[in-house]
C-alpha cells in the first residue's frame, strides 16, 4: 500500500537531528564497512569506544583534583582543610599544570610550580608538593598516568630543590619573663579547660609538650603528688 501526501508530508518535515551531508557521510562510511567484510554496528561500537578512552586519557589535572577532593573530602572533618586544599591548588598548581592532561605533567612542570615559593613560603610549598603527589597517584590507580609520580620527594624533587627543614624558618614562641611568671601563671589558672590545665601542668613539671599531650590518667598519681 502506498503511503498518503499526508504521511509523506509529516516524514519529510519530521526533526531528525541529522543533516543530509552527515546521512550521506554515514551511508558512505557503512558502505565502506560493508565492502570490507566488518559489521557497521561493531565498527561504530569500537569508535565509541576509543573516543569515550581519548576523553578519559585527555582529563586534566584541575579536574581530576576536583575529583579527588569530592572523593576524599568527606572523610575529612575539618571544613577549613577541605577549602585550603582547593584553594592552595588552584592559587599555586592550576596556574601552571591546570589545564595539562595528568598523563603529560612531567617534573619539570612540579618544579616551575615550586621554585618561586620553595624559600619563601616553605611550608605552604611542602603542602603543595604532597597535594599534587595525592592527585597524581589518584590518576595513576585509574589508569590515567602510568610514568612514575613526577611530584615525588624522594629520588626526584630532592635532587632539584634544598630539603623543606633546611630553608624554612623557624618562629620560636617568645618566652616570658621571669619577673612575670607569676602574673601569667595567675591568668593561666582563671582559664577554663583542657588546654589551660595541659600548660599549667606543663610549666610545673617542665614536661615536653608532647609528653603532656600524650599523658593518660594512669601516669599521675594525685594522691602522692607525682606523675
């Protein structure tokens, strides 16, 4: 039965979404399938394929460390470290490798990232390094890197920049007088809380900070007035 100018209408105005040179190119490239003894289907199939491995192969470093930090985040409980991680990527690292596919970022992205901050921000410097080292190492188990971690310290970065401890500055707390231990022992003991307790117990003891951190109730005997 043939079809009615109503049906030939309503087909010819039909959205396809297609134009005719791309039907035309498809029709030539199925042809060329067909003469070549491979299923257009399985053929189409596998190009989907490598397009779809070309764009994962293609992402870059900005997004696979917003694709680190959405993962690991909520394991993280301090919203301040959340924001800095972020932030301290996007200031230092994104500038210079950003836009990079993470298979292609090499050393010597790494240290055009750090030199200009290694002295005089030292410690925001390290936090970078390991930052981009995590990112990496996050590409790499999805099998988007395979070259070893060019943001590693040992046996890589260490050979091109002084070690972290040696170039970055110490500020000691500044001590307190003798002739006013006395006052800033009273405004110790008018503070509630751990801490006030921890630094009082500190200076009567001359304990290491990280003794009296560490201490556990088993370890002080108030009764005999010893610990």
């Amino acid at each position: 039965m043939g079809a009615s100018p109503q049906d030939l209408g309503r087909w010819a105005s039909a959205p396809t979404g297609v134009t005719l040179a791309a039907a035309r190119e498809l029709a030539r490239e199925q042809r060329a399938h067909g003469q070549q003894g491979r299923d257009p289907i399985v053929a189409r199939s596998s190009a989907r394929s490598a397009a779809t491995a070309e764009r994962r192969a293609q992402q870059t470093f900005a997004e696979i460390a917003a694709h680190y930090i959405r993962q690991h985040s909520p394991g993280w409980r301090n919203p301040k470290h959340v924001a800095q991680w972020g932030a301290t990527l996007r200031t230092y690292a994104e500038p210079v490798i950003g836009d990079l596919a993470v298979r292609n970022i090499g050393t010597e992205h790494i240290i055009r990232i750090l030199e200009p901050i290694w002295m005089a921000k030292t410690e925001t410097a390290s936090r970078v390094r390991s930052r981009i080292e995590l990112v990496l190492d996050f590409a790499a188990a999805r099998g988007l890197r395979e070259s070893p971690n060019p943001a590693l310290w040992r046996g890589n970065l260490d050979a091109a920049l002084p070690k972290a401890a040696k170039v970055a500055k110490v500020r000691h707390h500044a001590a307190v007088p003798v002739e006013q231990v006395a006052e800033v022992m009273s405004q110790i003991r008018r503070q509630h809380g751990v801490a006030a307790r921890a630094l009082e117990f500190a200076i009567l003891t001359a304990a290491r900070s990280g003794e009296v951190r560490g201490v556990t109730w088993s370890e002080v005997d108030l009764e005999r007035g010893i610990g």
